[in-house]
C-alpha cells in the first residue's frame, strides 16, 4: 500500500528539524509554524508539541544521581532523551522499554557486570566508591606482600581500580590479580625475595642443594611465579629437580624420588671421609671426586653401585692429604715399632 506525502505513519515519522520546507509536506511545514509561534518542540513535525524536557535543577535530590549516571555516557544519555520525549516514564511499559534500550546499548554489552556496578556506584556515590578503592588498594597491597610482588604505587592504583571495576576480589576471580601479581614477583631493596615466593624458592633451592644440584635465579623465579599463579605447586618442582638428583645419582635414584636426599644417602662416605683426612664434615660436598666417585660407581655389567666403605677409606689414605693427618704419623710409628720388634730390639 502506497502513502501518500500527507499520510506519514508512525514508523516513517523522524526529526525533520533542520530539514528544507520545500522538502516537507504541508501540514509538517505547519506544524514548524505552530511549534516555532508557540515556543515549544515538534521534532517529528506531527504536531503534537514534545513533552517538557526535563530540567535538571529542578528534579528532587534522589533524581539527581540519575542525572549524573546518565550524562556521563552518550549513548545512554541519548536513549534517555529520547525515552523522555516519547513519554516512556510515564507507565511500567515504557520503563522496561528503555531498560531494555539500555541492556541492548553497546555499552552494556562491552562492559561485564562488574564494571557497570562500579560505574553506576562512582557516578551515583562517589565517596563510597572511593572506600571501595580504598579497600582494593589495601587488598592489593596486602596479597603483593603475600605472595611476594614488587609493587610502585601507580601499580597499587591500576590493578585497584581493576580489583573493583573487574571484580577481582570476588569468589572465583581471585586468579585474575593473582596472576598480574605473579608477574611482578621480584627481590626487594635489599635484594631478597619475600612472602610465598621467597619460601617456595628457598625450599626449592635447599632440595637442590642437598641433592648436589644449582640452578640460576631465573629458574627459581620462574617455578615462584608458577605457584603464584597456581598453574604448579611446590610439589611439582620439587619432583623436577629430584628427576634430575635421580640421574645424577643412579646408584640412589629410587630412594631419591621416594623423597630423600643423596645429601643423606652420601652421609656415611661424608662422614668416614671427615674422620680419615681430619677435616672439617661441613667443608665437605656432594660434589667431592671421592664423594662422587664413591657414589656413582658401576660394577662389571655396568650397573650402578655404591663403592664398599672399606675401599673408600683406602681410596682416601691413597690422597696426600692423609699423610699430613695423625692417624697417618700414627700407623707409620706402629709400622717402625713392629719393624724394631721383629729384629728384637724392642
């Protein structure tokens, strides 16, 4: 059905203002007249006068967060005109109905429900929703220390207003600040690292050490900001360096990965090697050539075996060092008294 240039329908009406009269029909151009005699708006030219816009400084104080809320985005701000100018306030209807041009904005949908809740709570109660970042921040500050993150105050302030605005604090979204802070974990000015990733890098570097194996920081730090992020825990690198404790070690590699320490399994040979030169136990290491020899020998087949702590001492008397020691002076003046004794001159 055609319509004709006087029997514009409700859908083909628009805001003619600013359009030519030539370009309109007569009774729009009419319609201008009146609205401009009368002093009131007719955007759509229909001749109805718009209703009143609203005036802000005169709405009653509970009114006035809306304003705020409302101008601060241009799109909504938009809806919001528009819905005033169709009367949409004035039924249950056309509230829902801008309620739903709102829920459909790009806005709304570029922004999860937290950020439209911080937003509606910055614009609407400013002084709480400075608290709130103030507690964000003191929760951010406080999960640094813990975890052990290094963090200038710009960075509290970001990843603050990122705890509030991308609810970060709440149940199930605590990985997200903890992963950034993961990222930051680092030595403090004196050049240590502190809280759970301090812990877990000096336990990891204790398991090493005892297992006769050093690694650099960076290794360390990595497997810290794993655990942080809760990607790994201890236990898993804990079991990477004892893999590799177990091939360096084949002779204990089984009793390395059942949890002890070739430190601990090396302790005898440590000890008898301690008491045969007169040395001090502590200044010895795993690393030793006695030590390691002692502990990675292979018998004929080529399987690993442990040295007998009999040939181990007598590997160790074959060392200078021994010959220096007092057990040494002592068996070369038990071997001359037994010489003397046998040509019975003592």
């Amino acid at each position: 059905m055609s319509v004709g240039p006087e029997e514009t329908t409700n859908e083909e009406r628009e805001d003619y203002t600013g359009v030519k009269n030539k370009d309109l029909t007569k009774k729009q151009v009419e319609a201008r007249k009146r609205a401009k005699a009368g002093k009131y708006t007719d955007r759509n030219l229909d001749g109805v006068p718009d209703r009143d816009q609203i005036d802000w400084n005169e709405l009653e104080a509970e009114w006035q967060w809306v304003r705020g809320l409302i101008r601060e985005i241009p799109e909504i701000e938009q809806l919001f005109e528009q819905a005033v100018v169709d009367g949409a306030f004035e039924s249950e209807t056309g509230i829902n109905n801008f309620i739903n041009d709102v829920v459909d904005s790009d806005w709304w949908k570029t922004n999860n429900q937290f950020a439209r809740d911080a937003f509606a709570q910055r614009t609407t109660d400013p002084a709480a929703y400075q608290a709130r970042v103030q507690d964000a921040t003191n929760f951010v500050e406080q999960q640094a220390r813990a975890i052990g993150a290094t963090l200038d105050p710009a960075t509290v302030a970001q990843l603050a207003e990122r705890v509030v605005v991308d609810g970060w604090d709440q149940q199930g979204r605590e990985y997200l600040l903890r992963e950034q802070l993961s990222q930051r974990i680092g030595v403090d000015e004196q050049g240590q690292m502190f809280g759970t990733a301090g812990q877990t890098i000096d336990s990891l570097r204790q398991v090493a050490a005892r297992n006769g194996l050093s690694f650099d920081e960076l290794y360390y730090q990595s497997a810290a900001k794993s655990v942080a992020q809760g990607l790994t825990d201890n236990a898993y690198w804990e079991r990477q360096i004892r893999e590799q404790a177990a091939s360096y070690w084949p002779s204990y590699s089984e009793q390395i990965m059942a949890g002890m320490d070739a430190m601990s399994l090396a302790s005898g040979y440590m000890n008898l090697m301690a008491r045969t030169l007169e040395i001090d136990p502590n200044s010895i290491s795993l690393n030793d050539p006695f030590i390691r020899k002692a502990t990675t020998m292979l018998d004929e087949q080529g399987n690993p075996r442990p040295m007998a702590l009999w040939e181990f001492q007598e590997e160790l008397r074959n060392d200078p060092r021994w010959m220096n020691t007092d057990q040494a002076a002592q068996s070369i003046s038990d071997i001359g008294t037994s010489i003397l004794q046998r040509f019975g001159i003592l």
